[in-house]
C-alpha cells in the first residue's frame, strides 16, 4: 500500500534511537523527508547515515535539546526552512521512568515533566502553524501507562502520559477545523536499545531475556515487539491514509493493556 508520504516533511524529536528511530525509518522508507533530533551528536549522526541508506526519502540531523524551549523552536523553524513544508510532528523524547512514589523527588518529577509533557507542548506550539498551513498531523508517543497506570512503568511516567493523552484529545478538538489531526500510540514493551543495551552490558543473551521479559509481562502474543511494526504503524497514522483518525489512541502492545 502507498501511504502518500512522498515528499512530505516531518519532525521526529528522539528520532536517533528507539521509537522515534524506527518511526524515522519507516517514513523515509514511504519517500518522506524527516528531521531527527538528539541531545547525543554521536548517536544522532550514525542515526542519519543510516536512514540515508535506506533510499527513499531524505533525512537530517539536527542537536537539540526538547526540554529547552528556544531549542525546540529553533528546531521546528530549521525544519520548516530545510524542506519547505511541514506535514507532521512526531513527540518521540523520552526515556523510561519508574520508582516508589515515596523516593520519587521533586526534580525527578519536574525532569520528567520537562521531557515528556512540556517538551511536547511546546513543539505543538511552535508547530500548529505551519500544521494549518500543510493540514498536517501531530503523533504523540506514549505508553499503556496513560490509560492503566503501573502498565507501562509506574511513576512519575504513567501520571505525565496520562496528561500526554488528555492533551492529544484536547489538541485533536481544537484544530480539527483547521484541518489538522492529533493521534497518539499507546506503547507496550518494544525492542529496543533502551531495553537491550542493559541485556548486553550485563552480558546476557538478549532474545532469552526479552523471552523471559515477554513471559514475565504475560503479553498475550507471547514476544515482545519489533521496531519495524512500531515504526510502521505510526508511518500509517501519519498518513493521509488515516485522514479520518483524529483525536484517539492506537495501542502498540501485544495486546499488553488491560484496558481497551
């Protein structure tokens, strides 16, 4: 199936590893052209010459970090300036986060606040604009814990997706006149390098432990996910394909969350 993402533009923050990675590839593989951001200039560039080897679309780099709010302007403008458009912003930073809610400080709340619920506020922000102009579509990047806490890590995360998804609703009402659409993806346990790095700096077998993971989380499909089927999904929601979905979550699981 063509999604028609052929020379549309996208922002994707996060986009050097995990998630936003996989997103990333996955548009560029449609023939879209995508600007990735990281803190990381290392991990950012190697993301970039991987995603140019997929042919297809085109990508950039660009370092930054979501949690400053001239940083994320600067990075929606430069978006904007490179490829002449913009079609989609994809809220992708973010990195897990769990503990007793008795040890969690007020700076770790506040840090995770600043990354996973105001970063993505201020990118819409910034973004809106040239959304309207594109009739574009904003992808929010979030975990079962939004809708059952303590599925998808407990605190201080679960509270913050919660408020990710209120905001994907409320965005979604909002600016749906102006033509743009707002749609989050609801994630179980993925592979990726934020679950296997540990695996391998232990030094254990990572299929075996993302088996036993899988067996432990008691995922109905019996595995965890691949970046690809993650990837794909959000290629699809950001798609004029999904041109009547607004305003709702798709969960990415395995069939993980409880609740439907």
């Amino acid at each position: 199936m063509d999604l028609g993402l052929k020379g549309k533009a996208f922002l994707v923050t996060g986009g050097s590893d995990g998630l936003g990675f996989a997103t990333a590839s996955s548009l560029v593989t449609e023939g879209a052209d995508v600007t990735i951001c990281a803190r990381n200039s290392e991990r950012l560039d190697d993301a970039v010459h991987s995603l140019c080897a997929l042919g297809g679309g085109s990508a950039v780099g660009v370092r930054a970090d979501v949690t400053t709010a001239a940083d994320l302007d600067a990075l929606v403008e430069q978006t904007h300036t490179q490829w002449g458009r913009l079609d989609g912003l994809v809220n992708s930073a973010g990195v897990h986060s769990g503990g007793a809610f008795e040890e969690i400080t007020d700076d770790a709340w506040h840090a995770d606040f600043d990354l996973k619920f105001l970063a993505a506020v201020r990118a819409s922000r910034a973004a809106i604009p040239y959304l309207k102009e594109s009739k574009g579509v904003i992808l929010n990047v979030l975990s079962t814990g939004a809708r059952a806490p303590g599925a998808g890590g407990g605190m201080p995360s679960s509270p913050l997706r919660a408020a990710g998804l209120s905001l994907t609703k409320a965005l979604a009402g909002e600016f749906g006149p102006d033509g743009v659409r707002v749609v989050a993806m609801l994630v179980g346990i993925i592979r990726s390098g934020q679950i296997v790095r540990p695996a391998m700096e232990a030094g254990r077998d990572v299929e075996e432990y993302l088996a036993k993971v899988a067996d432990r989380m008691k995922i109905p499909l019996g595995r965890v996910g691949e970046p690809h089927e993650f990837g794909d999904t959000a290629a699809f929601l950001l798609s004029p394909r999904a041109g009547y979905l607004t305003g709702t979550a798709v969960h990415v699981d395995g069939g993980f969350c409880p609740v439907i």
